[in-house]
C-alpha cells in the first residue's frame, strides 16, 4: 500500500521560511528558569527561545555563562536577561505590569489546553529540576499551568515543561 509522498524540507527550504536575523529582544514572553541545576536544560530552553520568539531569564550564576555559551548551538547570540535576586526580580515584574505564570505540578493548576495564548507581557516560570518552585515564589505567581501526564514519572524534564508551556503562549500551538 502506498502512503502519502513525504519531500522533507531541506536546510535551504528551512532557510528561506526563518527570519535572516535573531529577534531583538521583543521582551514579551520571558522564560524564567530561575532555580538551574542541569546546564544542559538551560541550552534546550535557548532554542525553544529562538524558535518562538521568547526571552531567557537566569540568575547569575558562577556556572551558568559558560553554560549558556555551550548550549547555544545557533549561530548568533541568544536574548538573556540576567536577574540578580530572584525573588525581587519576580517582584519588579509583577510591578511592571506582566502576567507571571508558573509552570508547576500544583493543586490550583490550570491544564495546559486550557491556557489562553499570551496577550501581555508574560514571565513564565520554572521550578528546580527536583525540588520545584520554592514557596516564596509561589505567592508572586497569577496562575500556575500543568502539562497533564498518564505515564508512571511523576513529572516532565523542566525544559520540556517550559517548551511546551512557551509554545502555547506563543500561540503556536
Ligand atoms: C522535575 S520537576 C520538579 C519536581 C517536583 N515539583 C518536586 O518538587 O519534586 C521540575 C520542574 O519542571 C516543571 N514540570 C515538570 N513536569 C511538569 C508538569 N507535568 N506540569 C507542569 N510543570 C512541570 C516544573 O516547573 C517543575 O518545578
């Protein structure tokens, strides 16, 4: 029986439908992992950036730099925010207006079908590879989202939780 004919777009095709240049930094939707443990997660995060358009937002971290500078396997600077104090950081960001969700197993969670794609500013938010969102954060957040499972882990890789969570506000999705 013959399928449909699948032609994969080579590299050229791909070239031709992005955009010749990095987004400046648009500064809408910002992706917080705010508590890194695993430089590799922080690398995935920069290409899901790239892809929808987001922001990274990290704390200055000794490790942290070189291992942005690792993970970023595009060709061109990625757009970082540097934090300083987290939980201040958070704070300032709610003061200026933005939505802050946060992208946590929680009891309040939204589903992620259900989240609406983003229509101000949004800070998305996640938690430490192990331990989560740290209470002090969690009072700053507007909503928290859940990316429902039916396997037997009890939870997402942080990077693909936060990917999936980008791209439904982003509205790609
Ligand atoms: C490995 S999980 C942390 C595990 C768990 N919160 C704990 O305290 O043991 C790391 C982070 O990934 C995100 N995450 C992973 N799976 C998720 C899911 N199904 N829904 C929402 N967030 C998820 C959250 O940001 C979470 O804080």
């Amino acid at each position: 029986m013959n399928g449909p004919q699948v032609r994969v777009r080579t590299p050229k095709d791909l070239r031709r439908d992005r955009r010749p240049h990095p987004h400046s930094c648009w500064d809408q939707l910002v992706v917080a992992p705010l508590w890194p443990l695993h430089g590799v997660n922080l690398g995935t995060l920069l290409r899901t950036c790239d892809a929808v358009g987001a922001c990274l937002a990290v704390p200055r971290l000794p490790w942290v730099p070189e291992a942005l500078e690792r993970g970023n396997t595009l060709r061109h600077p990625a757009c970082v925010h540097w934090t300083g104090n987290r939980v201040r950081w958070l704070e300032r960001q709610r003061d200026r207006g933005s939505t802050v969700v946060g992208v946590e197993l929680a009891e309040e969670s939204v589903r992620l079908g259900d989240l609406p794609a983003a229509r101000r500013r949004t800070v998305v938010v996640l938690g430490h590879e192990q331990t989560g969102i740290p209470p002090e954060a969690l009072d700053l957040l507007d909503v928290t989202v859940e990316i429902p499972m039916v396997g037997t882990g009890a939870s997402l890789n942080v990077a693909v939780a936060g990917s999936l969570v980008l791209y439904r506000l982003a509205g790609l999705l």
